[in-house]
C-alpha cells in the first residue's frame, strides 16, 4: 500500500512547514497527527495587517482678530430684534422702539430741512447691511437713557458675531464721532478708529470732496469729537477749540473778540462760546 502524499507541503525537521511556492512561511502552533499515522505541525495563517489609525481631526486655527469693533465676549445689556433701520445711525427695534447710536454721526438722509448730505445714502445701506430685519442685537446704555428726542440711546452689539456697530460705523469710514457728556463710554476708542479711518481715506473721508458735514447730531450734552485734520496755529490754542486756533483765558474772550464762526465747541469751554443752547458750536450768529 503507497502512503498517502501529503500536497504542496515540505516537512523539515524541527522548522515547522513552509510553503513550497516561496510563500511567506506559516506560524505553526504544537504538533498534531493527520489521521494517517504522518505527525506534522498544525498551521494557523499568518494575523492580519493592523487597521491604520483614523486621521485625527483637523485642528482650525481661529480667525484673526479684526479692528475694535469685533468683541469676543458680548458686554451686558438688553437682547432684543432689529424691525427697521431709519438711516445709518438710527434703528428701530422691537416694540417700536427707535435707538440712536451713541457717539457716531452718519451724513443725514432724513431731515426734510436739509438736502441729502454726502455718503449719507452709502451710510444708511450698510447700516442695513449690518442690521437686517431680525437681525438679534444687544443694546447696552451709558449714563443718559434717552435723548431730548424721546429716543434711547446705546452702543449696538450685533449678537450672532459680537460686532460693535457703533465701532464699525466708524472705523469702516460710514460716520463721524460725536461724542456727548456725559455718555462717552468708548469716545477715545471711536475717535481713535475715526482717525485710522480719515489717514487711510475710507468712505466718507475720500468720498466727499469738501469733507464729511460737521455739524453735530441732536443728541444730549453738548460736545462732539470728531478728528480733524490739525489747522495751521500760531502760539497757544485752547483745546476745546479743536478747529480753530483762539488762546486760552485770560483774558476772556467773546464772539465779538474773534473772526471764527460756527466751530466746535469742547468742554470746558472756558470763553463760553457756546452759549446757553449746548450745542457744540461756537459763536453761530
């Protein structure tokens, strides 16, 4: 009787069994008999390749941060909902509810005793642009609620991303400063971005030939702090006269002393020029 053959395998003493087409060789486990009386190694196939390990998500770095008008946390103050913007300094929220942005002045569009001012149209657009229908806001107050208008008065924070509306006004070239004692929260930062503004030459600054109008908003107190550009002075000039150059008292001075005209006014106002109308403008007859 021929023994059985024993296929495709090549025994070798005390190796274990590998694979005659040059295969990579098998893992043997202990020996055991294949029912014939031949005791060969039982095999096992070589372990599977180890699944490769998931890419680890991609890490985003955060954006950069913009100019001051984006804040990461949002300061406290009242939620509430955009239903209309009246023009680019004036929103209505919800309720009726009419805000006047405290410390910007866009060129006017509404007034019906004046012709639409220079980039006043331009200011309105993207104040709207900024502030769509429902658009969440938070409106945060300063030491006077309300102006002698009825209307409130706050800083504008844009709930979804943080943006300071009053900043980005500002910044963007869209209004001037007008800040008013004693709500003058942030009149340093809006007058630093109102100078960045009017050195780069952005919207209002480049677009108006004669510059933006000056005249102040109606709002309370009796000061606006636009950044002009520094007019020509000879010898010392009170600072609450930031356009024109009138010395210090003493002595006191009155309109009838000097030739500058309708020029803005500061506190403390030392020659009184203002008058008793608080308007921010000196010498206006």
């Amino acid at each position: 009787m021929r023994a059985p053959r024993v296929l495709g395998l090549v025994v070798t003493a005390g190796l274990g069994v590998t694979a005659c087409s040059g295969e990579v060789p098998l893992r043997t486990t202990g020996p055991t008999t294949d029912g014939v009386g031949l005791t060969v190694p039982v095999t096992e196939p070589p372990p599977p390749e180890p699944m490769a390990e998931p890419p680890s998500p991609t890490t985003v770095p955060p954006a950069p941060a913009g100019h001051d008008a984006a804040v990461g946390e949002l300061p406290d103050g009242e939620a509430t909902v955009v239903e209309d913007v009246v023009d680019g300094d004036t929103i209505v929220v919800a309720g009726g509810i009419r805000v006047r942005l405290i410390g910007v002045d866009t060129p006017e569009t509404k007034d019906p005793r004046k012709a639409v001012q220079c980039f006043g149209v331009e200011a309105s657009a993207h104040t709207m642009s900024l502030l769509g229908s429902r658009t969440p806001v938070r409106l945060v107050y300063d030491v006077e609620r309300f102006d002698r208008f009825g209307r409130t008065l706050a800083y504008v924070y844009r709930e979804g991303d943080g943006l300071f509306v009053n900043a980005a006004l500002v910044a963007e070239g869209y209004a001037q400063v007008a800040a008013f004692p004693p709500n003058v929260a942030h009149a340093e930062e809006l007058i630093r971005l109102a100078r960045s503004a009017r050195e780069d030459g952005r919207g209002l600054w480049s677009a108006c030939e004669e510059g933006p109008a000056e005249e102040p908003p109606a709002q309370s107190g009796s000061a606006t702090a636009n950044p002009p550009a520094e007019p020509s002075r000879a010898g010392p000039c009170d600072a609450s006269y930031p356009d024109v150059c009138i010395p210090p008292a003493p002595p006191d001075l009155d309109c009838g002393n000097i030739d500058q005209r309708r020029f803005r006014v500061l506190p403390p106002d030392p020659h009184r020029f203002d008058g008793s109308d608080d308007d921010g403008l000196g010498c206006e007859g």
